[in-house]
C-alpha cells in the first residue's frame, strides 16, 4: 500500500464531493477517476497527492513516497529553463547533467578553448562514474516527444499549453513512485499521445489518471473509482468492462 483514505469526505462550498470514501493506491496501481466535470475528481486527485485538505477522514501515506501531481492548470512560472525545470526532481545526477549541457553550449562556441575542453572531458567523466547518462538520454526523448526544443528558454516565457508539457516532462523524467495526472493529453498532437500511451504501458510506479479520452483510459487503466452526485463508486476492470458493469448495475436497479 502506497496510499489510502480511510472514511475520506470533503466538499466544495455547499455541494458535496464525496463521502465516506475509502480508497487504497497499491504498487502499479493502474486507476482511472470518471465522472461529469465538476464532480470532484480533481478534487480526489489532490488530496491523493496530499495538497487538498479532507473536511473528513483520514490520508495515510508512505513517509518516503516521491509523488509527482501533473494538474490542468500549471502554476509553474520560475525563472528556471526548460531544461533545469525538467530536471528539478533528479537528485545529484541534475547538478551534473545541467553542468555538462553548459559545457558542451560553451564549447560549441568555443571549439580551441583547452580549458573549456579539460572541463568537459572532466565533466564526462564525472557523468559516468554517477550513471548520468541514461537520464540524459531519457530527458532528451522526453522532451522531443513533448514538442519542447529550445532547451534555454525561461518557463515563465511559455504559453499556458507548454508549462503544461513542461509539467509533464518534468514528472516523467523524475520517475516517482505515484503519478498523478490530469488530463495529461490536453495541448498534445496524435503523435505525442500515442507516445505517452506507450510510455505509462512500461512506467513500473502506480498511476492515478484523469482523461476524457476514452481510448487512452481503456489502454492504461484497470480500475476505475466513479464519481457523480457525492458519491465514489469503484469497479475493477478496463473502461469497456466499466460500461459493460454500468449496463448492469442500472438493469439491476431498475428490476
């Protein structure tokens, strides 16, 4: 267990969100957050990710838990880069990666520079003792696969729709140990969905995941928690199987 709200109830001014919710987040969990907009599952995403306050309940969570939260609305405005944003959850490996890009943009301008050409060599030495490598190559094709390029530009001199990337980038390349996304897809090409798609079928942490594309939440989920009218229904299964179960249950009540 990673996660859980026990009795868990919270609401927005008047209206009620949910109540009573009792929800577990294991190791590889693959859930997905249904519901009419505005009914709460926003809302859920962030108290999972411990940012939103419960009116009831409690949330326990692993003291040593690395969650990622990837909201609609990215409130990243600093004066970092793209590239230092993106890296801003790895650790020791950063510092060295960061330095070695400015190096080698040093270099580039200066290709007779020995000093800048010693540190370089310094530096790469430095990035194979610590294993850096692989983060710069999966930095890399994570940001080519999210349209990001100018790698020196500040966050802050970004459109709404590529903060959101950044976001992203940001919380695929730290790897955590529970992703928390909502509406990831928003402001993505065909391609760059696609690519997402693959991406979380071989990320190994556990996934809570909010979409209105129903393709890319049949393929990557497998559990689904309901919310509608102050209640959080769950169902085991893909998005089909929860229609399918939908089907039913209502044929059910109607009998």
């Amino acid at each position: 267990m990673l996660i859980s709200l026990v009795n868990a109830s919270t609401d927005f001014g008047l209206k009620n969100l949910f109540k009573n919710l009792d929800l577990i987040i294991n190791k590889k969990e693959r859930l997905g957050l249904i519901g009419p907009n505005g009914s709460g599952k926003s809302t859920l995403l962030r108290v999972l990710a411990g940012v939103e306050p419960l009116r009831e309940g409690e949330r326990r969570c692993l003291t040593s838990l690395r969650i990622s939260l990837v909201g609609q609305e990215t409130s990243c405005d600093s004066e970092k880069t793209i590239l230092e944003e993106v890296l801003e959850g790895c650790g020791e490996k950063r510092k060295l990666l960061l330095n070695f890009s400015k190096l080698s943009r040093q270099v580039a301008h200066n290709q007779k520079d020995e000093s800048l050409l010693k540190k370089l060599g310094q530096a790469s030495e430095l990035m194979d003792a610590a294993g850096a490598w692989n983060l710069e190559q999966q930095c890399q094709d994570v940001l080519r696969r999210l349209g990001l390029k100018d790698l020196d530009k500040s966050v802050k001199d970004l459109s709404g729709g590529y903060r959101k990337r950044v976001g992203l980038a940001a919380a695929l390349v730290s790897q955590p140990d529970v992703l928390l996304l909502d509406e990831p897809t928003n402001h993505l090409d065909a391609s760059a969905v696609e690519w997402l798609q693959n991406w979380l079928d071989h990320y190994e942490g556990a996934l809570v995941l909010i979409t209105h594309d129903r393709y890319v939440l049949d393929r990557v989920t497998n559990r689904m928690v309901e919310i509608n009218n102050g209640e959080a229904r769950k169902y085991s299964g893909s998005y089909r199987e929860f229609l399918q179960q939908k089907v039913d249950q209502e044929q059910s009540e109607a009998s």
